[in-house]
C-alpha cells in the first residue's frame, strides 16, 4: 500500500519529488536486505541537517532517533 505523508516542514521533499526518487532508494520491498521504515522521513532528516548544519543531536525528535539516523547515513 503506498503512502502518501504531508510534509512536516516547509523544507520537506514534496510528495511530487518523492514519487520520482522513492524507487531509487534501498529498504523497499520487494529488493534484497532489511525493509526500511521511513526512507521519506531519512531523506527530510539528512536534508535538515544538510541545510541547518546543526550537529545531529540537534535533530528534532519528529524526524526519528538521531543515532539511527546519523548510522544509517554513515552507512
């Protein structure tokens, strides 16, 4: 079932672009390896942190752990 989440901030990917880029990330289904819960929600994050330069820790809470986050971006 697709899901189709509003934008938490101004600055959030918008549903149009997400549609272009959703098939091209890893953690889907049907692809090998782990499913992820919320590419949507990684992508908003690392680009928060992109534009703010705020250290991770910084990260707010509704764009998920920032430990995760900050692993999963590593990887």
């Amino acid at each position: 079932m697709k899901e189709n989440r509003k934008a938490l901030h101004r600055h959030d990917i918008s549903d149009r672009l997400w549609e272009k880029i959703e098939g091209l990330l890893p953690g889907r289904a049907g692809k090998q390896g782990r499913m992820a819960q919320d590419n949507r929600r990684f992508i908003n994050a690392v680009s928060w942190i992109i534009r703010t330069g705020a250290p991770w820790r910084d990260l707010p809470p509704e764009y998920g752990d920032w430990k995760n986050t900050h692993r999963w971006f590593c990887r």
